[in-house]
C-alpha cells in the first residue's frame, strides 16, 4: 500500500501494458456495468491540465481529444462541494465546504460518467486533493450545506483542527513563511488548519479519497501539501486502497517554493510539481534559449521525483510562469517540455481573464460547458503542434537525449537517439539550418504542423526551415493529425498577440471605460467601435483585446456615461509596439506616456480570507486619499501585496495602505503618513509593512 508508482511513461512504462479489471463502485454510485478501465497501450504519461473543466466538457475532451491523442491522463478541479459567494471567484474551489461530489463542476453521477468516459477514451484521471484545509469563509456551498462556524462542517468538529497549542501565532495565521511550525500548523490566509497528527482526521480524509478512488480516479494533485507535515501526508497516503485497475494511485505533491519545507520531504508520499522547471524555461524563452543546454544541471527537481509544467492556475496570475497572454513563445515553451526527456509532463488549458481572481465561465457560479470556439477558452491541448509533440513524446520513449546542437541564441536542435529529432526556433524569423539528427535517412512527416511538410534526412542530417516562434519535429515517415488538424487552440493566432490594456480611472455609477486607438481592433479611433474595458478590478479597468503582431498603434482611454456621452483623458495620444509576445499596458488617466513613471508597492501583511489590502494617496494616480479610488494590491505572492501603479515623473507625494473586507469596512494602517518621490526613471520599488 505505501508503494509509490510513477503513471506510465518516461520510467516505468511497459510496452503493452494493458490496465484490466471492472470498477468496483463498492455501491457509491451507479454506473453502467460496462465500466472501461484506462487502457494505456498507446498511452504515454503527458497529463493534460484542464483546470476548472466542467465534468460534461471534460467526458467529451477525453473521448474526442484525450485518448485519440495519446494523452495519460487528466487533471481536474478538486470534485468536493466548496464555498459559494456572490463573485464566484476561481479559488472558491479550494474552500472546502463538504467532501460531497456536487460541485460547480456538475454533480456526483456527472462526474463519475466523466471518470468512466476518460477511462473508455484510455485516459486516467487524477483529482486536486484539498485536504490540508477547509473554507475560511462562511456561508453556503454549491450542494446547499451551510456553515456558520468554520471550525464546524459536516466531516469536521472543533477539536479536528491545529489550535493555539499548536500555532504561535494571536490570531492562528501563518506570519512568518521561514518558519516550519507556523507553515504547518497554523493557517494559510485564514483557512482552518486540519490536524493532520490525528489518526482520525488521517482517516477521514484517506476515506474521502478512496471515495474517488472507488469511482476509478487514478490520481491526486494533493493542493497546499507544504503545509502538510511530510509524516503525515505519507500517513495519508498509506491508508489508501488501490486504484480500479489494481495499481497504487498515483500522487504529486504541491510545494510551492520556500525557504520551508523542501520537495524533497515529501519525495516519500509522491512525486512533486517542479516549479523551478517552469521558472528556467520562462528564463529561457524570455531570453536565450541556448541556456537549456544546461537545464538538467540548473537545480531543477530530478526527473524520478517530479512533475513538470510550464504554468499553472497560481502562476500565470502572479507572473512567476508564462501564460497564454505570451502567445506563440509560450506554445513553444510547451513544446520544448514535451521533447525534453525529463520528468512526468503536463499542458495546461483553462479559460482567458483580465482579472487575476476572474471567476471561469458560468451561470449562478456553475461552469458551463467548454467552447474552445468561442474567445473564452484557451484549448492548449488540442492544438495542433502539442497533438503532434504528444505523439512524439510517446514514441520516443524513454530515449536518450542526444546530438544536442546550439545554433544561435535562438535556435537548438537536439534527438532522442535515433527514435525522433526535435528543433525548435525562438526568433521573430524563420530560419534554415543544417542538423545532425541521428535518424535513419529517409522521409519523415513535421508533426508540429500536422504532417503537412516534410523532412528528408540524408547521410544522417536535415536541412531544416523553421518559422518563426515555431518548431520541426518528426520521428516517423507515416504520422497524420488524427485530432486538433489546423487547431490553434485558441487565443491569439499567428499574425495577432494579446495586449491587455490596464487603466487606473476613478468613475461614477453608470460610467464605463473603454480604449480606442488607431488599429481596427481599437475601433480605427471609432468611439462606437472602442473597446469595453472590465471594472472588475476597480478603480483599475481592464481588457484583453488581439492586436496585430510586429504593429505599432496609438490609442486613448475614454469615459461614456449612461447617455452615451464621451470624455476623452487630456492627454496625447499614447502609443506602442507590438513583438510576437504578449503586451501589458499599464496606464492611469489623463498621466501621459512621457509623464509617467511606475512605483511597484510592496506591503507586507496579514489577513484573512474576504479582506484585501489596498493603497491610496495624495495624488490622483492613488486615489487622492479616497478609500473608494484606493489600489487593490495582488496577493498573489502572499503575504507581500504587490501591484505596479503609474503615477507622474518628478513627483512627491504620500500614501498609506488600507485594507476592506467583505462587507467594504476599511481599517487604516497606524502611524504617520508613507513618503515618496519619483524622479525622471522608471522601475520604482517600495517594501513595506503593516504598521
């Protein structure tokens, strides 16, 4: 039972493998006694990442897509029923309300047709397991269940959770990350801390996994393990049974990055998400991509242990990783981690935002279905060059690395020992080079572009052409796209990049923000044709809109009220320039391009879930000491908030941070006012602390 398997593939992949056996249900729920097991003859480990899928969307991906493409397995959203509040936000999901299997995703029988219909399709399932904690907030679920005590839920009573005996801390909140007792047994961000010591809370949450398990999942993406003794998560993982198919499930772990504790404490109970992988291929694709020569030895996790990704639902927000908005380089990096023979990989598809807390697409908070057609949804997974790397990834096996070739900062080229070849260009223009692959000579099918090009080798080498932010790969004469043929998947296309405009702009009720510029998809200086921004994050606008590539453009903010009315800022027309990645612009009303200059504010503080902390000051740019106009700071490397303001060059002025709850009660930070002066530079930084 405490044995740990690796999925199938790059390690312990056995060619004709076939998983057997019916699922036994043990009578949780009903389902056709036909049940098909994950049959992973064809089947590599690649884990597709479709995070915050509904289960109806994620059952037809996996018949259609997923298993014809040779994917392992999925990951889903955790399946418990969670916190329901009028937003709807993302990470309502991981406040656990219930372990009933109705959720925003569907309901119990919905999810467990979805677990048969991937396992038909020969693609395993692997959950997001949030046992470290439940929901800070109280209120009601998505299943009905209320909670007006958070220390009280139907699994759980009072005595079930990590104390003042147990935390160091006044108010029971993690304060200090460096610290291993308040990382563990004290609260993140509010959440109630299961004692995980205790047998009886060990069981429970083994119980409530064997429950999925019992249903066939395969899996668990185990959330917040960091914050889970390592002890006791190997305690949990112990106790559970076998999966449907008679092997262990298979575990990985989250450790977020921390001076405490490592990964490699938890290398016992599962493999571990290697956030440093994604952060060196960011590194490399934003710069030169010659450096991944030297990834294996750079201190990423080691392959046996680790699952890798290029982002994730956290870091595509908070910056750390790349994300969809970087367009073409971003596929490319996917691409890479694909050919690279390391650990256990992924590709991650989820919805497009403008708002880092951006709830998915929904009705009343339940997510609808998937369209990958429609501009919401970024289908990674379908497209047709990662189809393609799928396909090759498997086929290659576990085969070496080998003939590794730098050709520039921009280019390399490596194979995988004579089973496939792979190279891939990272500038702005298509370039032809010569490569030593190590393939027998012949003629062989570029399965980034579905097969429609070819590539003869001769004498063991190729010349190959390849476009601009693109890739060449091949590994057989007979590949043909089977599914994703002429897919994007979604987002910005080949000959557009998506340029998010941010525009701090203070209103009244019933006046919007729009953007308006001199490029069609600004509306050609059209105000009727202008671009509608989001007031989510007020006073901070925001939108996402596709712009040409390798274009420069101007454009202006303007103001209609209900009547129709526009104000335009008084400024001069701004202006900038689009490359083959995504574009973040940042302004704020009536400060022109040349008059501005940016302050990133840092604060370090505390709170609990529902309360936010922002910045106001004496300028307009912060809110002219409004609290309604006041910043909102990202938590997103929390406990330091951060957001990057534009205010005016050569300017004093003074500020303070606030924070407001729920319900908008603002409490000031004591003391005297904070101080400063930008001068005629930009990149201004603050570091701070509650006072």
């Amino acid at each position: 039972m405490t044995t740990r398997h690796h999925p199938p593939g790059v390690f312990r992949r056995t060619a004709g493998a076939v998983a057997a056996g019916a699922l036994a249900l043990a009578g949780v729920i009903a389902l056709p006694a036909t049940s098909a097991q994950a049959d992973t003859t064809a089947k590599g480990d690649v884990i597709a990442n479709l995070w915050e899928w509904n289960w109806n969307s994620i059952a037809s991906e996996c018949t259609n897509v997923l298993g014809p493409a040779g994917y392992g397995a999925v990951q889903v959203a955790p399946p418990s029923e969670s916190l329901k509040q009028s937003s709807y936000y993302w990470w309502d999901v991981y406040q656990p309300y219930s372990y009933t299997l109705n959720s925003r995703f569907g309901t119990a029988t919905q999810f467990a047709a979805m677990v048969t219909a991937c396992h038909s399709a020969g693609v395993k399932v692997y959950t997001d397991a949030v046992i470290n904690h439940t929901a800070a907030q109280t209120g009601t679920g998505y299943d009905g269940t209320t909670i007006t005590n958070k220390y009280d839920t139907p699994d759980w009573d009072p005595s079930d959770y990590h104390t003042s005996a147990d935390c160091p801390t006044s108010d029971l909140t993690i304060q200090d990350y460096s610290n291993l007792t308040q990382v563990q047994n004290c609260e993140l961000l509010g959440l109630p801390d299961l004692k995980t010591s205790a047998d009886n809370v060990r069981s429970g949450l083994a119980a409530f996994l064997n429950k999925q398990i019992a249903l066939g999942v395969d899996g668990f993406r185990v959330d917040s393990a960091k914050h889970i003794p390592a002890t006791d998560l190997a305690a949990i993982v112990a106790k559970l049974n076998t999966t449907t198919s008679g092997a262990a499930p298979y575990v990985f772990d989250e450790v977020y990055p921390g001076s405490t504790p490592q990964p490699s404490d938890y290398y016992g109970s599962g493999d571990v998400l290697d956030f440093t992988y994604a952060s060196k291929l960011k590194s490399s694709f934003q710069g030169n991509v010659s450096d991944l020569s030297s990834l294996s030895s750079s201190g990423i996790l080691p392959a046996a242990n680790s699952v890798s990704f290029v982002t994730n639902h956290d870091t595509e927000r908070n910056g750390l990783h790349m994300s969809y908005k970087d367009g073409d380089t971003y596929k490319l990096a996917n691409l890479f981690e694909l050919a690279y023979k390391w650990s256990t990989p992924t590709v991650y598809a989820s919805w497009e935002w403008t708002q880092s807390d951006q709830a998915p697409p929904n009705s009343s908070g339940f997510v609808t279905d998937t369209d990958c057609s429609d501009g919401d949804w970024y289908c990674l997974d379908r497209d047709t060059a990662v189809v393609g790397m799928v396909a090759w990834h498997n086929a290659v096996d576990t085969a070496a690395v080998s003939n590794w070739q730098t050709i520039s900062s921009n280019v390399i080229g490596f194979g995988r020992s004579g089973a496939g070849f792979f190279a891939l260009n990272n500038g702005t223009s298509s370039a032809t080079y010569t490569f030593t692959t190590g393939m027998a000579d012949g003629t062989y099918s570029n399965v980034v572009d579905g097969g429609a090009t070819k590539v003869t080798v001769s004498g063991g080498s190729a010349s190959l052409t390849i476009p601009a932010k693109s890739a060449v790969a091949f590994y057989n004469s007979s590949y043909t796209c089977t599914v994703g043929c002429d897919d994007t998947g979604g987002g910005s296309s080949g000959d557009t990049v998506n340029a998010t405009f941010n525009e701090y702009a203070s209103t009244t009720s019933g006046t919007n923000v729009y953007v308006v510029g001199s490029v069609s998809a600004l509306g050609g200086w059209d105000t009727s044709k202008a671009v509608q921004l989001s007031s989510s994050g007020y006073p901070v606008w925001s939108g996402e809109v596709s712009v040409p590539v390798n274009t420069s453009f101007t454009y202006k903010y303007i103001k209609k009220d209900s009547s129709g009315n526009v104000t335009w800022e008084s400024n001069a027309d701004r202006s900038a320039t689009t490359t083959t990645s995504a574009l973040d612009l940042d302004n704020s009303w009536n400060v022109a391009n040349t008059d501005a200059t940016d302050v990133t504010f840092n604060e370090y503080a505390t709170t609990t879930y529902g309360t936010n902390v922002y910045v106001v000051g004496s300028i307009a740019s912060l809110g002219s000491w409004n609290t309604s106009d006041a910043i909102p700071l990202s938590s997103a490397s929390y406990p330091t908030w951060s957001k990057l303001v534009i205010v005016p060059k050569s300017t004093a002025f003074t500020y303070k941070y606030v924070k407001k709850d729920s319900s908008g009660n603002v409490t000031w930070e004591s003391g005297t006012n904070r101080s400063y002066t930008t001068g005629t530079s930009s990149g201004y930084t603050t570091s701070d602390t509650w006072k």
